[in-house]
C-alpha cells in the first residue's frame, strides 16, 4: 500500500476508535444536561458502532464503506442534538466532527486504494 492509503485509513481508524469512546462519555459520564446519565443509552449508542470495528481497525475498504453507511446515523442524531439541544451541543459538534472527518478518510481511503489496484 502506498503512504497516502496507509495515512487515510489511520485517520479512519482513529475517527471511529474516537466515536466508539464519545458514545458512552456522551451517554453515560456526562452530567445532565450535557449528557443522559444513562448506560442502557450509552450501550445502545456503542454497539452499532463496534460492528465494523475489526474491518476498519485493518483497513478494509469493505469495512470502512459499511461504516460510513453507520456513520451517517450518528451524523444524523449529532445535527438533531445540536439544534436542538443547546445543553448537548458541544458533543452532538464533536460527534458531527469524527463524522465527517472519517467519512472523508474513508473517501481518500476510496480512492488511494483504487488507484493502487488498478
């Protein structure tokens, strides 16, 4: 593999290894209102993303692509919390961040990895 693939699924794995510890800190740890309180949530929040875990964790582009269809959920509940839950913002903004962050990674993964095969 080439640096730059190499360089885009480490980025993406680091973005979903950040969004699988941001649910439960979110959920669980954070106080009310910043957070739920609640770990039956948190679990329920951690356990789609840990599906695709060991793809992603070696750069399977199959993986990552599932993952980013994931993604798009918790992309989806960060804007919903960010508009409409002042107290949950800054999480709901770091949720949107890793989001874009590893769909993008996964897009330059695409397409470094494409152009190696062909």
């Amino acid at each position: 593999m080439k640096r730059a693939t190499v360089r885009w699924a480490q980025v993406a794995r680091w973005c979903w290894l950040a969004l699988i510890l941001l649910q439960p800190a979110w959920f669980a740890l954070l106080p009310v209102p910043a957070g739920a309180g609640n770990w039956a949530l948190a679990a329920a929040a951690t356990v789609p993303l840990l599906l695709p875990l060991g793809g992603v964790w070696r750069g399977s582009l199959r993986a990552i692509t599932w993952a980013g269809y994931i993604a798009m959920l918790y992309l989806v509940i960060g804007v919903m919390e960010a508009w409409a839950n002042p107290p949950q913002r800054l999480p709901a903004l770091l949720q949107i961040s890793l989001v874009v962050v590893f769909v993008g990674s996964a897009l330059g993964y695409s397409g470094t990895s494409r152009k190696n095969s062909a």
